[in-house]
C-alpha cells in the first residue's frame, strides 16, 4: 500500500484533509476495488480516519493545522473562544485544545488523540449574524474560518452566560491587553451589537466598550 501513500504525496496532499473521492481519485480500478485499497490504508495505518468519508495521510498528520481539521470536522463552523484569542496574538497561554461556534443546538466533541481535541458550541445568535466577524483563513493551501479578536471574546461571554459586573473581571483574569481593545474601531462594536440573540449581550457590549475607556483614562 506504499502506492496510495506515495501518491498523496506526489498530488501536493501530503499536508490536506482529504475526502474520500479525492483519494479514490488517485487510484485505478473499479470503486469496489478502490474501496478496498482505502480500508486497507486505514487498517495498516497509512491514514487517519477524521470521520466518516475524510481522512489525513497518517505519516504528515500532525502538519495539518488544527483550525483545518476543526473545520473538516464540523462544516459550517468557526474556530472561536480562546483558540481565537491566542491565534491572534490577544492572550499570551497557548490553548490545547481548538474551540469553536456551530450553528444548530448540540454541543459535539471530537478527540482525534495524537491530532488533538476539539470542541464545538452552539450560541444563541440573531438570524444571519453567525459570520459577522469572522474571517477565512489559509494553512497550507487549505482555508478555515476565524473569529476576529473581539468576535471571539463576545463569544466567550456568551457561553458563559456572564453578566455586565463580570466582563471587565474576565479581561483582567486573561490578561488581555486594554489597549488591543480600545484599539477596535467602532463600527466592530456597532456591527458586533447585532449578532447576539439575548439582550444581555447588548449589556455586556457597552459595559466592555465604556468600562475600559474609563480603566485606562488618565487620572486627575
């Protein structure tokens, strides 16, 4: 089966999350027959199984970014939370495990082992606000959504489902940088007033927006 490897590697997919008419792709014969070749990749470990139908070649699996592979596993969704927050320079630990929004109302996990873990959560969003916020990003040739710095740390706050007194106290335990904040032109925040379904979220917004203007404002 060194064939099936070899072949990845040569069509440039050694670093992608594959699915499994790409692979079949690559091989001769009837579908029956490609089928099989890929069951028996699987079982002599030259590829890693995601889920159902998507695989990575097992001998180049741990570079395939994490952010792609949370997106092949759950289509649909964004990579957000903290993982968001650290990609983008605001928080200084570095998250183990890669967090993201989906729509629908379960919440699903996935632990691929040596790959890593993940985790997806649903929200309570406004109807068509889901990617407000949320960028498309490359890892090798192969894209993942992102949730912008502050579109991240909303989300936070609303799966905690924290209240307005709480807010600036979770900046503070993250050690996330005022001034990165501040920093956020207004029409983010304006956009970002419009995604949240609770009126909570609304709160939590001008407590976060006026609150640190007035931390960081010099004093008398």
């Amino acid at each position: 089966m060194q064939a099936l490897t070899d072949k990845i590697i040569q069509a440039g997919w050694g670093e992608r999350v594959l699915s499994h008419a790409q692979v079949a792709r690559l091989l001769d014969g009837t579908p029956q027959r490609r089928y099989n070749l890929v069951n028996r990749a699987l079982r002599h470990g030259e590829l890693v199984q995601l889920r159902r139908g998507l695989y990575v070649l097992a001998r180049q699996a741990q570079l395939v970014h994490p952010f792609v592979l949370a997106q092949a596993l759950q289509s649909g969704s964004y990579v957000s939370f903290e993982s968001a927050l650290s990609f983008h320079g605001w928080i200084p630990e570095a998250v183990p495990v890669t967090l993201s929004v989906l729509p629908g109302r379960r919440q699903l996990a996935s632990d691929l082992q040596a790959l890593g873990l993940f985790r997806f959560y649903p929200l309570a969003l406004l109807p068509g606000q889901f990617l407000q916020g949320v960028d498309r990003h490359t890892f090798a040739g192969q894209s993942a959504l992102v949730a912008q710095p502050l579109r991240a740390l909303l989300d936070m706050i609303c799966l905690r489902k924290l209240e307005a007194d709480r807010v600036l106290e979770l900046t503070q335990s993250m050690r996330i940088d005022a001034d990165l904040l501040l920093q956020t032109p207004a029409p983010v925040w304006q956009a970002l007033l419009q995604v949240y379904a609770h009126q909570r979220m609304a709160r939590n917004i001008a407590v976060l927006e006026t609150g640190l203007s007035e931390l960081t404002r010099p004093a008398r």
